[in-house]
C-alpha cells in the first residue's frame, strides 16, 4: 500500500457500507456535533473565554461551517479522493484562520479547538458506527478523518499567518508614512501630533532631539538613550530617531549620545560605553559604540520633528566619517560654510590656497594656524599643541601674514580665518 489513506482505501475500493455510513453521519450528525462542539470550547477551553474576543455568534458560525466541511470532506475523499489543498472545500478553515487573526487570538489556542472539534467527531462516528461498521472499518474511518483534520488545521494555520504578516506589513507601511508625515512637518497639527505620539509612545508636547546616526541599530539606540522616552526607524542607511528629553537641557542626552558614538566628552571625559564594539564594517549595521551620530538643536514637540531633521541633516554634513558626536549647535558655523559655498570658496581661496602653494611649510604653517586659533590666539597655549617654541609660533605666524598679506595679533585669531580652516576641512571630507 502507498499514498495517504485516502488514497490507499480509493485504489482498493471503499466498502459500500463504509461510503453510506459516512453520507448518513454526515447528513444526521452535523448540527449537533457542531453545538457540542461550542458547548464544549466554551465550558472547557478557558483560553477562549479569559481572551475575550470570541463571540458565541462568532464561534457557533466557525464550529458549523468547520464541522460540516470536515464530514464533507471525510465523504469527497470516499468518493473521489482527498481535493487537492487549494479547493474551496477547504475555505470554512481558511476563514476561521484569518478571522482569529485580526480578533487577536492565539494561534495555539485555535489549533486546540480544531483538536477538540476531532476528538468530539471521533467518539460520535465510533457510538454512531458502532453497529453499523466492523472494527476494521472504523479504524479506517478514524485514519481518515485524522488526514482530514490535519489538513484543514494547516490550512486554518497558513490563513492565520498570512493574515499576521500582512498586518506586519501594513503598520510598517503605516509606521513608514507616519515618519514621513513627522518629517515632513505634519505633526503641527495638534490631531496628528497625538495620533503620532501615540503610535511612537512619545510625549506630543515635550522638547525633543532629532538624532541621525550611521552605524546603530534602533534598539541599540532606545536602549542607550533610556531613561529617556524615545522612538527610531531606518531611514535609508541611517537611523532616525526622536529623544524626548526629560529636563529642560539636553546635556544628559548629549552624554549618551557621545557614548553611542564611542567618542570623549570635551575636555577629555569619557562619557561611558567605552571604545568598544565593531563599528561599521563593510557597510553592515552595527550596535554602536564605534559610530557617526549628530543631532538637532532642542526643538519644541513633535510639531518642530521635521524643523529638528533638517538640522540634523545639516549637522550630518558636517560631520567627520570617523566615529564621531556632533550636536547641531556645535556645528553652526560649518552649516553657515556649506549653506554659502562660495564664501567658503572665497575664504580658503584668501587663507588657505596661498600656504597650500607653499608645499611641506605651508603645510606646517597650517597647522600652526590651526593650533594659534584652537588656543584662542595663544602663542604660549599653541606651542605644545604643535609642539614647538612660543617663539617658533610667533614666527611663523609673521610667515604667514608675509605670504598672505593677512595681518595676524597674537591675541585674537580673525573670525574669517577660523571660518576658512573650517572650510578646508569641510571641503577635504566632501571630496
């Protein structure tokens, strides 16, 4: 013998008293299994009732149509063969799958009812069959009618997660359009600010962060930044998130965000979290720790998000492609630089061209520069960070007016020029 059962006791041929007792049972049986059926769920699998979201009107119409579909079933088999998997035979199932789907009840808990609803058939077609079939013959019956149970619960289980997974895909759809929406600006309306703030579990009206960041995952994110309400996304390779933030300045979420990154706090503090972690490799999204984050400036609610992202935008241009933390307000004058490219053009242009000509010197020349404006103005602050003489950065600062005509004090860097070596550097991270 091969196949299935049905298939076995098809090719040698079903027994007519079989075949008539199976119409009989079918034809006689099945309202009333179908209310034992409810009778029972409802009495004793305590799941249905503590979940609540079953209705008895709900349940009686699945036990009806799933009991006569497995009967009829039981007698297409007999006759015909078992249908093949996709026939309407087995659409009772596929309903009662999705229907238990979007009610919210476990798939556990339904494929139990299924077994319950067999058990039941099986001790009423043994009292039923009892005299009207031999013991070979309701053994028969009952391998059949397990095949027929089986079925139709994988076909009740494969509706149930197809209904799961476009739900999934649905609110990520919707979670996907709500961001959009926030960074768009449409929170301002106060309706859509709470339905956001809803959806993210985020306070509509608290002050808030909008934090970029390439190299953390959205969890990572949340969990780094806690005990601060927060929400996150992918958008493209980046993470967007949203801080609420729970004092009225930012410095403790600042701190975090350093930590994120794996950066020091200025002035040479470590934040925490350590330099650890993989950072990016070759492009995968990492847990953080080795990471490029920047924010916005406080903004005012979910109503400013959209405000928030362009400047976080604008700070992400800024930034360094090493692991850094840059906060917007701390990068305004490289915002400013790449607003007005060609200021920035103009004061490299005055600044900075003429010492690049000059080759290996204009290469120390720069960053003695670099150093006198770091230090304020300086000479005896600079000279260890170059590190030479006081004298030696006096110098060449002198140098340096010669060769651009720029007149330097030695306490007080000229704004244009802290602009164009901000600018240079600037222009070497987009090349």
């Amino acid at each position: 013998m091969r196949g299935t059962v049905t298939e076995q006791l098809v090719e040698r041929g079903w027994r007519a008293e079989t075949r008539d007792f199976l119409r009989w049972h079918r034809e006689t049986r099945a309202a009333a299994l179908a209310d034992d059926l409810v009778a029972t769920i409802e009495r004793d699998h305590l799941a249905y009732r503590r979940a609540g979201v079953v209705s008895h009107a709900s349940l009686r119409q699945s036990c009806r149509t799933n009991v006569a579909a497995v009967l009829d079933l039981m007698v297409a088999s007999v006759e015909h063969g078992a249908p093949d998997p996709g026939e309407p035979a087995y659409d009772p199932a596929r309903a009662t799958g999705a229907v238990r789907a979007r009610e919210g009840l476990p798939l556990d808990h339904v494929l139990r009812s299924f077994r319950i609803g067999g058990r039941l058939i099986w001790d009423d077609l043994v009292r039923s069959g009892a005299d009207r079939l031999s013991g070979s013959g309701l053994r028969e019956v009952g391998s059949l009618l397990w095949e027929v149970v089986d079925e139709t619960s994988a076909q009740m289980a494969a509706a149930y997660h197809g209904h799961e997974r476009s739900r999934v895909r649905t609110d990520e759809q919707r979670r996907a359009a709500l961001w959009e929406d926030l960074v768009g600006g449409r929170a301002r309306d106060p309706g859509f600010a709470l339905e956001a703030s809803g959806l993210l579990d985020l306070p509509p009206f608290a002050e808030v962060l909008v934090v970029l960041a390439d190299g953390v995952e959205p969890r990572t994110f949340e969990s780094a930044l806690a005990p601060h309400a927060t929400a996150a996304t992918w958008r493209g390779d980046l993470l967007l998130g949203v801080v609420a933030l729970r004092e009225d300045r930012p410095e403790a979420a600042y701190d975090a965000l350093r930590a994120l990154a794996g950066v020091d706090r200025p002035g040479g503090g470590r934040t925490g979290g350590g330099r650890t972690g993989g950072g990016r490799t070759g492009g995968g999204r990492t847990g953080g720790g080795r990471a490029r984050v920047v924010s916005s400036g406080v903004v005012d609610g979910l109503g400013e998000v959209g405000l928030g992202y362009q400047q976080a935008r604008a700070a992400l241009r800024s930034a360094p492609a090493a692991p850094a933390f840059v906060p917007y307000d701390a990068a305004l004058p490289e915002v400013l630089l790449l607003s007005v490219p060609d200021v920035a053009e103009r004061l490299v242009d005055r600044w900075i061209t003429p010492l690049r000509d000059l080759g290996d010197e204009g290469t120390v020349l720069l960053e003695t520069l670099a150093a006198w404006v770091t230090a304020g103005g300086s000479a005896s602050r600079a000279a260890p960070l170059v590190p030479c003489h006081r004298n030696t950065v006096l110098n060449r600062l002198r140098r340096v007016t010669q060769v651009t005509g720029l007149a330097l004090d030695d306490d007080a860097p000229p704004l244009d020029l802290d602009l164009a070596l901000r600018a240079a550097v600037l222009a070497r991270r987009h090349d």
